[in-house]
C-alpha cells in the first residue's frame, strides 16, 4: 500500500515538475535566425569613385602621349636627324677615301712602270718613286674601307633609330588600349557597386512554427485528471516564466517559438497524470470485488 501510493506521488510529482522543467528549458532552444542584410559601402564606393576618375585621367593622359609620340615619330621619319647628318658626312669621307686611292693606285702604277724604264743612273729615283707610291696606294686602299665601314655604321644607325621612333609609338598605341581596358574596367566596377547599394534588401521568407500535435491515448475516464493535470502545467509554467525573467514575444504566425516543447510537456503529462489516476483507482477496485 505505500509502495503504491509513493509510485503515485511521484507519478502526480512528475507531472507537474516536468512540463515546468521541459517549458522553462525550451526558450533556450527556440532561438530566431539572424536576419542578413545588405548594407552599401560608401567608403567602397568613394574609393572606386576615385578609382575611376584616375583610371580616366591615365586614359586621357594616354591619349595625348600618343598623338605626341606619332608625330614625333613622323616628323624622324621625315628628316631623321642627326642621324642622316652622319650618314651623309660617312658617304662623303667614303667618297674622298675612294677617290683617294685610285689616284694613288694610278700613281702606284706609273710608277711601277718608270721603274721598269729607267736608265742606270736614275733606278734609285725611280726605285724610291715606286715604293713611296705602293704605300700610299695601300693606305689609301685602308683608308676606304675605313669609311665605308664608317657609312655602313651610320646606315644602320639610322635604321635602328627608325626602328626605335616607329616601335615608340607601336607602345603608345598599346598603353592607350591598356588604359581604356583600365578605364573600362574601373568604370563597370563602381556601376556594380552602385547597382549592389540600391538594390532593395531581401529579408528571408520566415518559415512557420511547426507543431507537433500530441496524440491522446488516454480513456474517457481520465479527462477530469487530464484537466487538472494541464491546469497545473499551465500553472507552472506561468510560475517558470515568472521567476526566471525571461519575456516570450509572438512570432508574425501568432505561435510561440517554445510551442513544440509545449506540446511534448503537455503530452508528457497527460500520460504521467492518467497513469497516476489508472495506479490510484485500481486498489480501491481490487478491495471491492474481495
């Protein structure tokens, strides 16, 4: 008999304590999702801005570099000063060099030739006429081939400076197109950005609460204890509520956040209350039909 009736107590026990227990905890787990939402970057914004602009000054500073390079590199090409100066004065040398040494080949060969016929007495004349003219006739033959060199070298000098003025301006048309890609490419940055600033914030759909409908299992006979039962879980939870401080405010669809462990407090103790009624009633039964 009291081994029956302290199952009872702690059934009766149980149901009230832990719908309370279950109600009180449940808040702490019905927390609501944070809301993102977009904020612009005026900063951002001010330094793509920024950005911008200088990508346009580099473009229109491009632009203008370029137009002076190809007239320059028109005006070389024209009059490719001062290397057409030097080239002129090497063909000029080169001119003198070769008229040089033809007239000491010819003198070289009238000499030869006098050597050839003079008397006794004026072979050593002759012999020294001939030698002095063989080695002006060799460094004349030196001497032009010197200043061809020369004008060969001035030649190529004033290729390669062609060359150079015209691959100037090859590479100033290429950084124009490279600061219209910058400039292009600053001005679709800042469009976005501003486009991302006024876009109107989307804030996330809420989804509603679920609840979990609690079956009733219970026989007609335990409704007055299933009343009683779920007045004093109502009554305890009010008392948890109370004493811990915290506020449960109503979601947009009218439920509480803590609704699901409502329900499962409220199952919980529909059965611990229906089986304390079921283990009380049976003993009172039992005597009857001694």
């Amino acid at each position: 008999m009291k081994l029956r009736r302290s199952l009872v107590s702690a059934a009766v026990l149980a149901a009230v304590i832990s719908p309370a227990a279950v109600f009180s905890a449940a808040p702490a787990f019905a927390g609501t999702a944070p809301v993102a939402q977009a904020q612009s970057d005026s900063g951002s914004i001010a330094e793509l801005e920024k950005a911008a602009a200088d990508a346009a000054k580099a473009y229109q500073a491009a632009v203008a570099n370029e137009a002076k390079v190809k007239a320059e590199s028109e005006a070389f090409m024209n009059n490719p000063e001062p290397f057409l100066g030097k080239y002129q004065e090497a063909k000029e040398a080169a001119a003198k060099a070769t008229a040089a040494k033809n007239a000491a080949n010819k003198e070289a060969q009238e000499a030869a030739e006098a050597f050839g016929v003079a008397k006794e007495e004026d072979l050593p004349k002759a012999r020294e006429r001939m030698l002095k003219a063989f080695a002006t006739a060799n460094a004349a033959i030196a001497a032009e081939e010197k200043a061809k060199a020369a004008v060969t070298a001035a030649e190529n000098a004033m290729d390669d400076a062609k060359v150079a003025a015209f691959m100037r301006g090859v590479d100033a048309q290429e950084a124009t197109k490279a600061a219209l890609a910058a400039r292009t490419a600053a001005d679709k940055a800042l469009a976005d950005a501003k486009a991302a600033a006024d876009k109107p914030v989307e804030q996330p759909a809420e989804k509603p609460t679920t609840v979990t409908p609690a079956s009733d299992t219970t026989k007609a006979s335990t409704t007055a204890a299933t009343t009683t039962s779920a007045t004093t879980t109502q009554a305890a939870t009010t008392q948890t509520a109370t004493t811990t401080g915290s506020a449960t405010e109503l979601a947009e669809t009218g439920s509480d956040p803590a609704t699901p462990y409502l329900a499962l407090g409220s199952g919980l103790a529909i059965s611990l209350g229906a089986a304390a009624l079921y283990v009380s009633r049976r003993k009172p039964a039992a005597r009857t039909t001694r």
